[in-house]
C-alpha cells in the first residue's frame, strides 16, 4: 500500500452511508496521533465556557481526579469508534455518557458546542499539522458522524454539514468565552496532567510547549500571560516537521486506538466499559439532587 491509497478508498465510500468507517479509516490509520493531540486541544477548549468549567471544578472530578478523567473519556469514546453505535460495547459507553450528563443541568447549548469542538478542532489541528488535510468526504463524515452521536446522546438542533459545526462553535465562542476561577483550575489541572506524563525535569517546557499552542482567544479567557513569539514559533515549527516526515514513512498497516495510547495509564489490567466514568450521586459534591433514572434524564 503507497501513502495515499488509503486516501483513494475513503473517497470510493460514501460519506453520509458510510460515516463510520470513514471516520475509522481517517481516525485510526490516517491520523491516530494527531487526532488525539486534537480532540485533547477540543475537550480543553470547552473550559473557556464558564458554564462548563465551572461545572467540571464542582464535580473536582478533572482536578482531584484528572488522569482517570481523562482515560474514561478517551476509552468510552474510542469504545464508540471501534465498535460502532450499535453494537453492545457501543452501547454501553454511550449509555454510561448519558448517564454521567443526565445527572447534571447541562444545557443544550453547552452540550452542542462540546460536540462542536470534537467535528472542528480536529480539522483546524490537522490543517496547520497534520500530514495532509482532510478531503471533503473526510469532513462530510465527520460531520456524519458527530450529528449520529449528538442524536444519541439527545441534543437538539444538531448543525448539519461541517461549516454548520464551524459556524456554531465560532459564534458560541465568540459570545460565551469569559473567565472563571474554577475553569482557570480545571485548566491548570490539565497542563500538569500532561506534564507529567514526560519525566519530571521535562515538566515546564511541556508546560511551555502547551501553552504555545493556544490562541490568543484562550490565553486571553484563562489569564495566561501570551507565550514568546520564538517559543510558539519553536513548537509550531516542531509539529509541521514531524508532519513532513510522517508525510514519507509508509502507511499504518493496522488501526491505533485511543485505548493503545500511552497516556492512557489508569487500567494496565484492562477494563469492562460499564464501569468506565463517574457514578454521581446526587447531593454528593457539584451533583445537583435529581432522580437519575427519571424523566430528565437524556436518551439512552
């Protein structure tokens, strides 16, 4: 197989029938690595909101608890991608996400703009760093794809093509990004996260090397003070050529995974997806009183 052949059979498939395995194909073969450095970067985004970060610092689960956080976040929606909607695995993490949302006054809103970052951030990352950009089946079933996991986890007025996604998640920014002392913490949470899973001494240019990889918009939200020119232009320069090089090794013979990846550290014995995520109870720390199993409660 030569380095663009795996581009040819995405464009043979049809990317309203055939979202999912495109977006498998593009996600686990084309770009695993950058795919997850970009939905990192999404998740991360989603903190500038302060109905959201401050709704993440009152449940403390992404900062007394950030690296499982982060795992069951990554395996249930990799569960998802490997396995499909449909299928038993797939069902069961997408039901442990509704359950973990349903006990919880997350607005509509919110919950669209989150699904947002997940179809746009990762075009933008793979634009400015990715090997190639993404073709416009890529983009249709992506969009495909996130419209079918937004319509199972119940949220409404999905957009439809992948410039809907991009216009929502730009206005809602635009007009919902602000500062807030408990978002400022889940943030700080999250880049020690990173940090350390690099050797200690490294700890503060990873740090610094996060950091530059924000947008002003961002660094302007959480009170960050902006990154010296050389050191963004360092990082960013770094990326573009590991970009360059991927760019002439051969193809992934075989799908990479979230669940491969080494940041992925709480489960070195494996584990069931039903038990993957948070179990709320309600009145117990940021989670409101409410029966979970009742009418509020999102589609499962």
């Amino acid at each position: 197989m030569k380095r663009y052949d795996r581009l040819k059979e995405i464009q043979r498939l049809d990317p309203e029938r055939d979202f999912l395995e495109i977006y498998r194909l593009s996600v686990t073969y084309e770009f695993p690595w950058d795919v997850t450095r970009a939905l990192e970067l999404a998740l991360y985004r989603t903190y500038a909101v302060p109905s959201i970060g401050r709704l993440l610092a009152e449940t403390a689960e992404l900062t007394d608890r950030t690296q499982k956080r982060y795992d069951d976040t990554a395996l249930l929606l990799d569960t998802v991608v490997e396995h499909g909607f449909d299928s038993d695995p797939g069902r069961t993490a997408l039901r442990r996400i509704n359950r973990m949302h349903a006990a919880y006054d997350i607005s509509n809103d919110d919950m669209r703009y989150v699904l947002c970052t997940f179809v746009v951030v990762p075009k933008r990352w793979l634009d400015a760093y990715g090997w190639r950009r993404l073709c416009d089946h890529e983009l249709r079933a992506f969009a495909a794809y996130y419209r079918a996991l937004g319509a199972r986890m119940g949220i409404k007025d999905l957009p439809r093509t992948y410039e809907d996604f991009e216009y929502t998640l730009d206005t809602y920014e635009n007009d919902h990004f602000a500062f807030d002392e408990g978002a400022r913490a889940v943030s700080d949470a999250t880049l020690d996260l990173m940090a350390s899973w690099y050797p200690r001494p490294l700890a503060p240019l990873v740090r610094g090397a996060s950091l530059a990889l924000l947008d002003d918009s961002l660094l302007r939200t959480f009170r960050y003070e902006r990154p010296a020119a050389a050191a963004r232009s360092l990082v960013r320069g770094a990326l573009r050529l590991r970009a360059r090089a991927v760019r002439l090794m051969p193809p992934r013979g075989k799908p990479h995974y979230a669940r491969q990846n080494p940041e992925i550290k709480g489960y070195p014995d494996g584990y069931e997806v039903a038990s993957l995520g948070t179990f709320p109870t309600p009145g117990v720390r940021g989670c409101p009183v409410r029966d979970l199993a009742g009418p509020g409660a999102r589609a499962e």
